[in-house]
C-alpha cells in the first residue's frame, strides 16, 4: 500500500511538473525548437556545468563501459550515449525511488530527447526555488537517457547500427 501511494503522488508531480513547463513555455512563447545531436550534447554538458548539486552528466562508457563504436559525424566523433542523473546529491540516497526516463528509443523520433533535455533544465534550475521540485528532487533519481539510440538520433534514422 504504502509503495503505490508513493508511485501515485510521484506521478501526481511529475503532472502537475509537465503542466508547469507548458505553462512555463506558454507564458515565454517559446516554442520547443528541434535540435541536433550536438546541439542537445552541448546543453547537458553546459547544464551539468552550471548546477552540479542536483545534476550529473555521465555516459555509457564511463558509466557501464559500453565503448563508442560508430562514428556520428562526417570527422570521425563518436556517438555518446549521455546518461543524466537528476536528484539531491546533498541528500542520502538510500531511501531514495530511482525513476527512468528515455528520450527516444527510435532515432528517428525527434520529439522525445527535446522534451527530455527540456524537462531536465527546468528540474534542475527550479530546485530550491519550487518546493514541489526541491521535495522531488531529494525523495528520487531520476536517471534519464535524451538520446538512448544517438546513433540514430544523430542521423535521423529509425534504427541503430548493427
């Protein structure tokens, strides 16, 4: 009982939290714009940069050992799996409910990883600042991958390299 009581208010927050970032988007006009493979590894490396309390930017290689092995670019740069994990690292994390979230399986998907970058810059820069977001942030990780298949999200393509 007490396990779905806390998944319901965990996704009762993470609703009212995509609301926010609607709202948010609504009242800036800003339109979510599509961006590149480099585009969304820039703004994690630079997010990461700037809110390292709440935010860590890791990739499959370093994480899991999981080697780059295609190329995602005509000069021969690697495609990079980034792993982000989001969470109160001040607070202990032993009790904290690991959330996972993936941007897009199929490289051809252009919304999903544009969400989740988004997503991810308004949680961590509304931690301490929105209650609802300070309290989410030191109860869970939120372990999140914007481009699971980036070989295909670098190339516009619906599958992987084989």
């Amino acid at each position: 009982m007490k396990k779905s009581r806390k998944l319901f208010h965990f996704l009762a927050a993470l609703v009212f939290l995509l609301l926010g970032v609607a709202e948010c988007q609504e009242k800036t006009r800003e339109a979510y714009e599509q961006m590149s493979y480099d585009q969304i590894r820039s703004r994690l490396t630079d997010l990461a940069q700037k809110f390292p309390s709440v935010m860590l930017l890791e990739n499959s290689k370093s994480k899991v050992g999981v080697p780059y092995l295609v190329d995602c670019d005509d000069k021969g740069n690697k495609c990079v799996l980034d792993i982000v994990t989001i969470t109160d690292f001040k607070t202990s994390s032993e009790n904290k409910v690991q959330v996972y979230i993936s941007g897009s399986l199929q490289g051809n998907e252009r919304l999903g990883p544009v969400i989740t970058v988004n997503l991810i810059e308004y949680l961590v820069s509304n931690f301490k600042k929105d209650v609802t977001i300070t309290y989410l942030l030191q109860t869970r990780e939120i372990i999140i991958t914007p481009m699971t298949n980036a070989y295909g999200y670098a190339k516009k393509t619906l599958k992987e390299l084989t």
